[in-house]
DNA sequence: TTGTTATTGAAAATCAATTTCAATTAGAGA
DNA sequence: TCTCTAATTGAAATTGATTTTCAATAACAA
C-alpha cells in the first residue's frame, strides 16, 4: 500500500506527476476512513501548503475515473471518497468516525433471481453496505 | 393509496393542510418513479400553478421526517425521493427511467454476523439495493 | 367572524462543485 | 543541461441546488 502505484497509474494515463497531485493521492491512498474533498483538502495541505481546493477535485475526479476510489454513500451525505476494493468489495462503514473495512462474500444470486422473476426485471448491479460501530467507538 | 393517510398524518403532526402541500403530496405519494425536487415541482405545478420551489424543499423535508418517504441513492446522483415502503423494504430501481419497487425477504443476518465477527464492528444497519431494467426498458 | 400563528412565494444568501484564465511547471526533445 | 510547449496550477468568477429571510397570506382554533 504505497503511493507509488496510484501515481503510476496516472501517468501511464498520460497525466503529469505533480507535487498536488502527490500530496492528495498519498493522503487518500493512506487513508482507512472515507474523506470528503475539504477533508483531503486539509489533509494534504499538511504535505503541500500550496495546494489548492480545485485540484483535489480535479485529483479525485482522475482517480474515480481510473477506478482507484470509489464515493461512499451514507445517510449523512454521498461526498466522501475511499480508495476502491479490488474487485467486486462491499463496504461496512462506522457510523460514528467514518472508518471504513471492505468485504466480499455476498451471495445474493438467489435472492436477485427470484426478484428478477417477480418483478420481471433484468437485474444488473447490486448495492450491499452494512453501518455499525468500529471497535474504538463502540 | 389514497393521498388522505399522508395528509392525516401531516395534520396529526401539528402542520396545516395547504393547497401547495397538497399538491406536493399527491404528486409524490402517487410516483412509482424516484423524483427530484425539481421533477416534484414540475409535476406538482399541474395541479396547483402558484406553488413555489421552496415549498416543495419544505414539504419534502416534513414527509422524510415522518418516515413517509426516504431519499433513493444512485449513481447518477443521490436527490431523488421515493414513498417509504412499510416496514424493512429495499428498493429495486430501473436504471433508465428511474421505475422503483420494492421488496423484503432479505436474509442477511449470517452474512452480518460473519463480518461482524471478523472485524469486530458492531452492525446496526444495511442497505441493500439493486438495479436493473423494468420490462418496459428492456 | 376574528385573531394568532404557521405557511407561503419571491428574493437573497449559502454552499459545494465547476469553469475560466493567466501564470507556472512537468517532462519530451534538442 | 537547456528549451519549448502543452498540461496543470491556484485564484476568482460562475453555476446550480438548497436554505434562509421576510413581508404578505391563509389555516384553523376560539
């Protein structure tokens, strides 16, 4: 999990390696809670004081686009981002400091199938994402 | 699926019956459809042309607070709003015109457990929700 | 019918996100 | 290493959705 794949990944897209778009990927890569554009911003600004607001947007916007992260949908707001599972993750999210852990194992065919049956629907993606507590905030 | 339950229940909340929260009402209490604000104004126009935008915000923010609809989640975005199914429901939603249904008969208490275990999060809730095409978008 | 108080729509304000733009800088080629 | 050019930058302006403010209106209890 160091940053170097991520900036990799960018350049091999034809992007240029800057110095803010270094700081908002380290921060996101390192992160294990969902951040916000204006956390990130807050964040990586510890790295790189000259950062502005508009390339972490920007940033992010590259990142989704290369599938590195992924937005997080919750009932206090879908703004947040963490960096995407690979392959088909789920995400159990804490409801009380945002820390995220990632799970698969979902075996929800039957239940979509019989779905798809009653309502006569093609099903085509699915959303599972489970909210609690993490150990600390418990 | 009258419009008289939701309107009861505004009046039994305290709130007064009017002419633009009945229009609002009506309107989305009788959707199938997942409607934005500005689709829920449009639509409302019809029956009531003086209601303002702003009373649709405020209409919309008093049935979500009485449980009587819940805000959908979608990729393309998360402002739409829907009539909340009794009960434990999910939704199913058809990705090109936005058609919902509902459905229960989730079994995901062993999957919950599993992960609870494993992390050490303390679960308290799930969202699950599917997409897909209605017979009428196939 | 009257009085009070919640509710209204219009306009202004707010907030997140996007676009514009001139200055800067990454990185390819000399 | 130096030069050039196009991508990238941060600041400011703009946009679009939502919220707040406010004086006028209307629901409804007495």
């Amino acid at each position: 999990m160091t940053a170097i794949p991520w900036l990799t990944q960018l350049q091999e897209n034809g992007y240029r390696l800057t110095e803010a778009r270094r700081a908002v990927v380290e921060t996101v890569q390192g992160s294990t809670h969902a951040l916000t554009p204006l956390q990130v911003f807050d964040l990586a600004r510890k790295k790189y004081p000259a950062l502005g607001l508009v390339s972490v947007y920007r940033t992010l916007e590259k990142l989704e686009e290369l599938h590195l992260i992924q937005r997080v949908h919750q009932p206090s707001g879908c703004q947040a981002f963490i960096s995407a599972g690979s392959g088909h993750q789920h995400l159990l999210l804490c409801q009380n400091c945002g820390k995220v852990e990632f799970f698969e194992g979902d075996d929800l065919e039957v239940l979509t199938e019989a779905i798809a049956r009653r309502t006569g629907y093609q099903i085509k993606e699915h959303w599972l994402q489970l909210f609690g507590l993490c150990q600390n905030c418990q």
